[in-house]
DNA sequence: TTATTTTCATGTAACGTTTCATTCGTAATT
DNA sequence: AATTACGAATGAAACGTTACATGAAAATAA
C-alpha cells in the first residue's frame, strides 16, 4: 500500500525505477539517457502514472510553454478565426494559451500585459490600441495589424494590396463611379492603409471615387445621408462600394436595401475581412480576404523562433477577392 | 547600482524593506500586518516594481489562479460568446483562463483535460462530448449542457422551456401546422430536450407537427428534399418551423428562399442561441435566446465556490424569444 | 514590579522541478 | 595489465514562494 494523497513527483518514480532525479528529468524531457534507464523510468511513470508540475517546471526553467493572446474580443468573426487558428497553431507546438480579452480597452491591455508577464509567458500575440504600451524588454511580443517600433515585429495582411485589388474588382466588373466608406473604430495602423491602396487602385483605372470617412463617435445615420445625397431619381449614382470591413459591409447593405437599391445589380459591394456566416458557410458578402490562418502561423512562428533577428520583420501576407454575393459574378 | 538583471523577487523587497520574507509575503497576500510594516513593504515594493512569480506561487500554495476552458471551436457565435463573457467574468475575480478549443473531438478532449491537470488549473469549465471523459478526483469541474453524473455540475438553459416557449410563440402567431428540424451534429445531452418541450408545447396548443431529424453523417439537402415533399401548387403545407438552432435556422431559411417560399409571410421560422449577425447587431433570425452572460457567470460561481456541495447542482437558467424578422411581428 | 498572556514579525523548511559539478564504471591506449 | 579518457548516471543546490513553529516584545493581570 502506497500513500497515494497526492499526486506522484519525480521522486517517487525515481525511486520506483531505482535511478536518480536527474536520469528522470532526462527522459521526461527526452535528453539522451541510457536504454535501460530509459525503460525503466518509462515503466514507473506508466506505473504511477506520474504527470509533471508545470509550476515546478516554469519555475525552475522559467521557460513555461505559455503564450499570451491580447485580442479585443472573441465575438466579432475575424477576431474570433484569429484566436481559433492561433490556437491550433500552439497546440501542435505544445504550447498553451491564456487568453485575454481586452475590449479594447488601452487600460485593459495594459493590465494583462503586466499580468502576462507576472506569469512568466515565453511571450505575447497582441492585436492592441493603446499606443503606449509598456512592454518588459525580456518578453516577446508580436504585434498584429499594428507596428510598434523597432523592437517587435507585426504581422498583417497586405492591406493596401486589398485596397488596391477592390478597386480593380470594381473596374473589372465594369463600375465607373465608385466610393470608399470607412469607420474609424477598430482600425490600427496597417488597415489604414487600405485607403491609401483603394485611391491607388482607382487612379491606374481611371476609375471616379469618392470617400466618406466617419469618425469612431459619429452615428452612423450619416452614411444613409451620404448615400442618400447621391441618389437622383431613385438612381444611385455610385455602381460600387468598397467598405472598409465586412462588418460596415453589412450595414451598407442594410441601407441599401432600405433605399431600395438592388444589390448587384445597382450597385456591387466589396468588403474586407473575408468573414463567413456562422464560421463554416459561405462569405458574408464579396470580399478581400484576409489569410488569417497564416497570419495565426505567422505569428506564433515568430514568437517562438529561438534566434532572434537583430531587426523584427514587418510581415505582410497575401490577400485575395472572394465572391459572396454582393457583386457581379464574373464570366468564366 | 544594482545588478537588475532579473527581476526583483520578495527577498529583494525585503531587504530592501528592512523586514522578514514571510512579512513581504503577507503584505503581497493582504494578510494583516502591522502598519509601519505595510507601509515600508509597499514602499520597496513601489520602487523596485516587485511583480510575485505565479509560477513560484502555484508551485507552493497549489493555487494557481487558472482556469481552463475547454469549448468545442471560438468560431461559432455561441461559443464565441460564451469565451467572451466567461473570460470577463473570470476578469472580474482576478483569474486567467486557458483556452482549449477542442473541435470537439473527444480525443482532444481527454488531452487537454490532462495538460489541463498537469497545468495545476484550480478548475475546468467545459461544453464537450466525450461521453467518459476521465477528470482526476480533485479537480472542479463545472459541465455545460451535458449533465455528467453526480460529481459534477452542469449549467445549461432552460431547453425544454425553450422548445415550448418555440411552440407557443408559433401557435399565438397563428401557425396551424409547423415542422420541428433537427441535425445531430454538436448537440449533447441537455439541448436534446429542446425537442421535447417543443412536443409538449404543440400538444398543448394543438398545434399539428411533423418531425425531420438528420443524423451527423447525413447529407444536408435531405432537409430540401424533406420540404420539397410538403409543397403542392407552389404551397408550403407548413405554415411554421423551429430549428434546433440559428445555426440550422439559417440554412434552412436559404432553402426556402430557393423554394420561393416568402418568410415570414409564407412560413415562419424560429431558431435557438440568440445568434447576433457580428456579435452587435439584431438577431440573425427570430429565435429562443440562451442567457449567455448569465450562463458564464453561473459556471464561474460553481467553479469557484469554496465549499462545494455534497451534491453537484444542475442549473437550468431561463430562456426568451426574441424578434429577428423571420416571424410575424405581434401586434402590441 | 513580576508573572502571564497575547500579539506579531521572524526565519526555516518545504513545494517539484532543472542544472551542473561530481563520481562511478567502462573502454581505449600504451 | 596499468593508466588515461570518456561517457553517463548521480545527487545536491537553487528557483521564488507559502506555512508554520519560534521567540521577542508588548499588554494585561496580580
């Protein structure tokens, strides 16, 4: 009869195996070890059925197999993908993943930034708001849609490329006088940029835009005005939207509705994002996506790379156009 | 000068306050002492930015202030939900959460209970589906929509009212014959009573019913076959449908509109979740709405409480109906 | 004033690992 | 066969806390 109160350490199966501590850290951590001993102490763990202390372990190697996830929230879509495929990413690195909802919130990041470091995370994905955040120097951090400097490397999508490509969608399927429509909320350095490419894009195509640029307090009945303003005799005089997301994208739709114009046929609507109704179906509306599981490798990729490069990459990923519905379809 | 190579610990702080360790840590845990003592503590504290190591604390007071979260995908609007208000709640009492998104795959599962255990979590919270998990004596664990025996608690929303209250709503817009659908796919021990009460509630309204329920592996468009069968003269012979959820009420409401059935004038429909088109707009259909927030809140309060029980509660929260414009509006 | 109780900071012993200097046993060299 | 070299298991020390037994000082009682 054993004492079996509580769970058993690497003691007991060193003892159980008749080898010392260190021959069990060694195969617990798969260091080389004698064949025999190898055995043995595999035996006594199935025996005992010994489980390691990761506190011990984080403690004395002070290496913890723990990343943190700064990310405003789980609900919105793209959000919520992120922190799905940031997941699978680790679980197949064996590592873990505290998450840390932020609201957005620059006190909030804050916060769980200190409180990530007090538990001695190997590192940091954040997709953050505060502009002066303070991060220890010794904890990797990576840095999603935003570049913070020097230090920390950024992984975004190429969002002026979507920019860019929207604007050729819309020419392509033969729109002539389009608008950009953006909110400010949620919107960080990189995707700013998606302006900057849409204008571009219009400019080689010769194409005739207009912007209509809303600020994060605003209400957002001005975007019906604005549409409104451009309506004569029931005709809209724009063939094509670009929103800034999918998200906007939607509500345009709803206003468009409401106003009675037809979708496509009136008037075609690009989004970004590349969000899908309920996670698995089609897309929400035609789009620029963005390839958010790479972006997940990417950056788990460059938070666990053990030689640090002198200079942290600012990585941008490819995005394509997918078609959902709020465009022509193109001819084959 | 002061080598500040790694970070300061308590015996820094103690030094540097001129008293004992235990009485750093007291003053760290918010055990009384004396005030002058306090006070030179928080000072030293202050200024060497003393940060207590949660891996040495766990390792000591096996408590680690971590919970995991065990949920099928963070994709799906409901469990994306879920994740967000679980993760605020748990905020609120100064826990962490780690994620473990499963694909609800029992395999998974049982390993992440596991990395769970050896992570030393002060508790699991978990909406899964290996029917014989194995969960180590000691740890809490707190079940949602699956009851799992008497060890364990289970917290889920009132499905059986919800299928009545489906029903009802059904009959009081005046429905006279409606359909129940049901696709096995992700639903685990409580939510199958939404068809019960669904029954219940067409019994006692005298409400005609038919039933069409697929299995995981069955092909989807045997729900258009289905309502195809129950159209003569471009007439749909239901007036109503309750879908076992959003999820399913979308699909279904994509077939009908190839049908040429006109929702809600033709046929109405009502989903269950309370699924929100981006996490902040109206409702994706008329559905039965599960108090998500009061779900999470309720699964923390278990998990945490400090005398638990003899016998494990099975907490059965209230649903309501909700308006998404694929009903009637009723009349006030 | 002295004896007795109470209060409270103190310091040491774990907690379960990893690491590294040590040592033991064996193989290679002459 | 004797010496040296090598490889590999060993075991003690340390990681940064918490908990508990200890003892000193202050407060009360006699």
């Amino acid at each position: 009869m054993k004492k079996d109160l509580s769970a058993p350490t690497m003691k007991d199966v060193a003892r159980e195996a008749g080898v010392a501590l260190g021959t069990v850290s060694k195969v617990v951590n798969g260091l080389p070890v004698g064949e025999p001993y190898r055995l043995r102490v595999e035996e006594a763990i199935q025996k005992l059925n010994y489980q390691v202390n990761s506190y011990a372990q984080g403690l004395k190697a002070s290496r913890t197999h723990t990343i943190a996830l700064l990310i405003p929230n789980t609900i919105e879509p793209f959000f919520a993908s992120l922190v799905y495929h940031i997941n699978l990413t680790l679980l197949k690195r064996k590592y873990r993943m505290l998450l840390c909802s932020t609201d957005a919130d620059p006190g909030m990041e804050q916060e769980y930034i200190a409180m990530a470091q007090q538990n001695k995370v190997d590192g940091i994905i954040g997709l953050t708001y505060n502009p002066n955040l303070i991060i220890e120097e010794g904890t990797p951090f990576v840095a999603i849609d935003r570049s913070m400097g020097p230090r920390i490397s950024c992984v975004t999508s190429d969002n002026f490329a979507g920019g860019q490509l929207a604007a050729e969608k819309l020419a392509d399927l033969g729109c002539k006088n389009v608008a950009f429509l953006r909110i400010g909320s949620s919107l960080t350095n990189e995707p700013n940029k998606r302006k900057a490419g849409f204008e571009n894009g219009c400019l080689s195509r010769e194409l005739h835009y207009e912007m209509k640029i809303l600020n994060d307090g605003d209400p957002y009945e001005e975007f019906e005005t604005f549409l409104k303003e451009h309506i004569q005799g029931g005709k809209l005089s724009f063939d094509g939207i670009f929103c800034v997301t999918d998200h906007l994208a939607y509500r345009i739709l709803k206003i468009l509705r409401k106003l009675g114009q037809k979708v496509p046929e009136d008037v075609q609507v690009i989004g970004f994002d590349g969000t899908r109704h309920f996670g698995f179906q089609e897309y929400t509306c035609s789009t620029i996506v963005q390839p958010v599981s790479e972006i997940a490798q990417m950056c788990v990729d460059l938070l666990l790379q053990d030689n640090m490069p002198a200079k942290p990459p600012l990585v941008c990923l490819p995005v394509s156009y997918a078609y959902g519905g709020t465009t022509l379809e193109e001819e084959r």
